[in-house]
C-alpha cells in the first residue's frame, strides 16, 4: 500500500519467525527517549508483530500508522507515500526512534576506536576470482581489506550486499551462506592454527590465501607461524599477536595436558534466518520458518497481485520453498554455476542468488532480551 513493499518485506523478516528484534517492544522507556516512544512501541506490538504471528497477516492501515510515526519523528522525508530502502527504515527505526542497543560493535586496526551500528556494509574491493561467491567469502573479504575486526559476537548481524541503488551489482550472483562462521573476525575469540590446529596467537594477513582459503588460513601458533615464515614468499611478512583471554589459555593448556593432544577449539557460527531481495524497486523477502538447519523457508511478497486499478489494493502472497536450504548447500555450488544463464534457475533461487540485497544472520542462542 502506498509503495510498502520495503517496510512489508523487512518487518516480516524481523518479527515472524525470530525474536531477535524483541527487545525493542520490551525496553522501559527512559528520559532521553521521545515523548512518542510508547506510542511507537504499541503500533508495532499490537498492530503488527502480534497479528502477524497469531492471525499470519498484517493489515495495510496498520503499517501506515507506522509509516506516519516514522514519518513524524524521523528526519526522512516521504515515509507515508516513497519507496526507500530497508536500511533507511532500520537506522530510523533502531537507531533514531527506538534508540536500541546498537548490535555491532566493529574496531579498526588502525587505531580508529569503535563504531556502533546495527548493519554492516560489505566494502572491498572485487576479488576476480571469485565466480560464485557466498556472504561467507565476501564477509571476510571486507573485515580483511577494511581491517576491522568485532568485540563481540552480536546477537544479530545484518549483512548488505555489494550493491549500490538499483543498477550496480559487484556480483551478479551471490549465495547466502546458510551458516556464517565470526571466529576469525571476533577481537578476542580463541582460533585455531591453521598448520598444527594448536591454539594460535599470532595472525598474518599477508598470508590470505596462502595456506588455503578463508581467514582461518592466517591464524598460527608460534611455532608454525615461525616455520611458514622461514620460505622465501614469505619471509617479509609482517604479522600480528591474537588477543586470548588468559582464562581460556590456562583451560587450553590443561586440556592438552590432559588429553595429551590439541583440544577442540570451538567456532563461532551465526545462522542465515532472512533475505531481503530487490528486482526493479520492489522489495520481497525469503525468511526462515523456524531454527535449524532443516526448517523450512517461505518467498513473501506483500504485492503479488492486485485487485482493482486506481482505488484497488495489492494481494500478498506467500509461497513455501522447499528445496531453498539444498540450493544454497555447498554441493549445488557446481550446478549453479553450470547454468549460466539465470532464467535456467527456478524462479525463487533466481531471485535469491541475483536479487539479494541483505542477509540477516543471527545467533542460535540469542535471546530475546539483551
């Protein structure tokens, strides 16, 4: 309604099938909040997240009075009748109206202190060999190039893609990673040695790509990080200590003794819960129905059809996709990329691997409640 697509296909994706954005319906009103703070909190909580999730539908005049607290208390205009982006609608919402606690904490290497966000930009530069890449590699990619790294994990993470407007695509496909693997861009998490799987304490980056993909590939202990850089490539390199918290090397090194090998070190994973795609200025949504990796995954769009010309409506629909998780397994990389032209794709894969626009990881354990 009104040109909704945007506001309809990003609020299904953060209320319907995860409490991860719960949060903000809960929190107490403080003093610097706005004198509308409840108001907003009432039209989202009962006028939409609980209809969503009791009734499995939302009507147009209640994301319209969201639309009119947004566009009163917000500093963009447009909000009752333009399209705009996903991301505009979260920094007004989360950042502006709700002042939640921003979910990422993101410091630079360079000294340049912390930022607080609640959407992360995949920046870098383009990789050319990367064909078919997944948010797994780009993610990466841009902590690499960008050099930052997180303090903590958050209990969501939203990804935007390499995209820019309507027109520029980095990528023309992208999988979405169905799991998305943090440890090595956490800023104090344990990691592995790539050589000897032994605790690493030291990182190189100069080494990307040298010892296998992915930036496990840079992590070492001392020993193995002293031996790799004896070759020739690499003895040039300039490396840089890993942050372990004292508590966990003490348990490290008790295991090992005990064990008489190197413990397991457990990885930091997130788990891909909504997609946000976008084909000519309309907005649609793949989400997750439930938690798990064989949880099935629903294709929404709030305008698939319409009934009547000027003063008619818009129908939504919404479609089961069965076989969503098996095309974005490892295993169907291949036939992927064997079907070069994409209308050889089902539709809703097409639009998944083309279209995305943000992806929305979240942790298994998170709770509602931060």
């Amino acid at each position: 309604h009104h040109n909704s697509c945007y506001l309809d296909a990003t609020l299904l994706a953060m209320f319907y099938f995860t409490t991860v954005f719960d949060g903000i319906l809960y929190r107490p009103k403080r003093m610097d909040d706005l004198r509308e703070y409840d108001e907003v909190k009432q039209v989202i909580k009962e006028g939409i997240v609980n209809p969503l999730r009791k009734h499995n539908y939302v009507r147009a005049d209640k994301v319209m009075k969201l639309r009119h607290l947004l566009d009163k208390l917000g500093n963009i205009p447009g909000m009752m009748s333009e399209e705009k982006d996903p991301e505009e609608f979260l920094n007004l919402l989360l950042n502006q109206i709700t002042k939640a606690d921003p979910f990422l904490h993101i410091r630079s290497d360079n000294g340049g202190g912390t930022q607080h966000s609640f959407l992360y930009q995949l920046i870098m530069e383009k990789d050319e060999r990367l064909v078919l890449p997944t948010t797994q590699q780009l993610f990466e990619l841009s902590f690499l190039q960008m050099k930052v790294k997180l303090e903590e994990r958050p209990p969501c993470l939203i990804l935007q893609m390499p995209r820019f407007g309507k027109d520029y695509k980095m990528y023309r496909r992208i999988v979405p990673s169905l799991e998305l693997d943090i440890t090595d861009v956490l800023q104090n998490a344990p990691r592995e040695c790539i050589i000897c799987g032994d605790l690493a304490v030291f990182e190189c980056k100069e080494c990307y790509n040298q010892h296998g993909a992915g930036l496990n590939t840079i992590a070492f202990c001392e020993g193995c990080k002293d031996m790799s850089h004896k070759h020739k490539v690499r003895i040039n390199h300039k490396w840089e200590a890993i942050t372990v918290p004292q508590e966990y090397k003490a348990i490290h090194n008790e295991q090992r003794t005990i064990q008489q090998q190197n413990p397991t070190i457990p990885r930091e994973k997130m788990e891909l819960f909504a997609v946000v795609c976008i084909q000519t200025s309309h907005y649609v949504s793949f989400v997750k129905c439930g938690k798990g990796k064989d949880a099935q995954w629903i294709f929404f769009d709030s305008m698939a059809d319409r009934m009547g010309e000027q003063s008619g409506y818009n129908i939504p629909e919404i479609k089961l996709c069965p076989d969503l998780s098996k095309w974005l397994s490892d295993d169907y990389q291949e036939e992927i990329m064997r079907r070069t032209d994409d209308k050889e794709l089902p539709e809703h894969i097409r639009r998944l691997l083309c279209d995305a626009y943000m992806c929305m990881y979240q942790s298994p354990e998170v709770s509602m409640v931060r």
